[in-house]
C-alpha cells in the first residue's frame, strides 16, 4: 500500500511552516471567540465546545444572539484556514503557482467549507437540542458525530482540490472514505495520539486554566493545522499522476 502521504505532509509543512504558522492563527481566533464572547463552552484536549443545551436556560434572546453571531464568526476563521491549508498543497502538489485567480477563488472555496460547516453543525445541534431531557442526548450526538464525520472529513479537501460544489464535495469524499478506509482508520489513530500525547504533556502543568489555554494554542498553531495538511494529503493522492 501507499503510505508516501506521510513524506509528503511532512515535506511541505516543513518548507512552508512559517506559512502554516500565519493561517493557523485564524484556526486559533476561531477557537478563542467563544470564550472571549462569553458564551457557553468549555475546554477538552485544546479545542473549544459548545453547549447547545445551555439555550435552554436564561440569557435572553440577547444571549441567543450572542451565541448564534460568535459561532458564525467561528465557524467562519475554521473555515478560512481550512481552505488555506488545502490551497497551500494544491499549489505544491500541483506546481501551479498561487495565482491572483486562485486567490479569488479563497472566498468561493471558504463560503462553500463554511455552509458545510454550518450543515454539520446544525444537524448536531439538532439532535441534541430535540433530544434534551429524554436521557438519550449525549448518546445520540456522540453517535452522529462518529456516523457523520467521516462522511463530511474529506468534503473541504474535495471542495479546494477539485473545485467542486458541496453536495458533489460530500458524495465524493465519502467514495474516497470507502475507498480508501485505511487511511482515515490511520488519520484516526494518529490524531487521538497526537491530542492525547499533547494533552498529556499540558497536565503537568498544576493550575488547568493555564493549562487548558496552552494547549488550545499549540493545538490551534501546530497539530489541527498538520492533521487538516495530512487528509488533504491523503485526498489528493488519489490522482495517480501526482503520486
């Protein structure tokens, strides 16, 4: 099997990490906006989580706003550096310059992963929210996040990659899913790892405020930026040409 993905992902976070390290600062705004807008959420393995059930409890339709409007505005910042990341190999793996064309196409290529991000986020949400109280939410969301995310996983890759609209973004990052389980069983594993790994290392540190806020930036600047960098690696090697 081909595994040339891993040098890949390495050859080109290292040649241009100074690159990552800029557009990963949108991967952090995205994350911190939460806590900075006071909404409800918390800290886990250094990313930020929303609780959709707190809509239920006070705040006003004020608060309401507050939460709907800095969601978005996160929800947009992933978007951004999602794309970015997956132009940053298009442009390597393809030896196509970064023209100004392409640089357009950013604002095409982030309002389409945004609305599918919006999509994912909407139906979470909504099996959360209708299922409060009845006991069974919390099953019911972790069970469609681990159905729906590997269908969605590879749909911004197909979207800047191949140009493609979302619903045919979807149907074909989850024919390559099945194609090629293999590698998202190994995106898996190394992603739990790498998280754990880091989350580990930051509970050393005794006050976990400090803690929690650390590793959020190094997750933010350093390891989603490579796990984004290696399934769009992986994507794109279904072009044999490229191989």
């Amino acid at each position: 099997m081909d595994y040339r993905f891993w040098n890949y992902s390495l050859e080109v976070y290292r040649g241009n990490f100074k690159l990552f390290l800029f557009f990963s600062i949108a991967f952090l705004i995205a994350f911190v906006i939460p806590l900075f807008a006071s909404i409800p959420a918390y800290s886990d393995l250094g990313s930020i989580y929303l609780r959709s059930s707190s809509v239920y409890f006070g705040g006003g339709i004020l608060g309401f706003i507050i939460i709907i409007v800095s969601s978005l505005f996160s929800l947009l910042f992933l978007s951004f550096a999602i794309v970015a990341i997956n132009l940053i190999v298009k442009q390597q793996r393809t030896s196509v310059k970064l023209s100004s064309k392409m640089l357009k196409g950013i604002e095409v290529y982030t309002s389409r992963v945004f609305v599918l991000l919006l999509i994912f986020t909407f139906i979470i949400m909504g099996i959360n929210l209708s299922l409060y109280g009845s006991g069974f939410d919390g099953i019911a969301t972790a069970f469609a996040i681990l159905v729906l995310s590997p269908l969605f996983i590879y749909t911004p890759s197909s979207i800047v990659i191949e140009d493609r609209k979302i619903i045919n973004a979807i149907i074909a990052g989850s024919r390559f899913l099945f194609k090629k389980l293999n590698y998202f069983l190994i995106f898996l594993v190394f992603g739990i790892i790498i998280l754990s790994v880091v989350g580990f290392v930051f509970d050393f540190i005794p006050n976990p405020v400090v803690s929690g806020y650390l590793q959020l930036i190094v997750d933010s600047l350093f390891v989603l930026p490579f796990l984004v960098l290696l399934l769009s690696e992986m994507y794109i090697s279904k072009f044999a040409m490229l191989k």
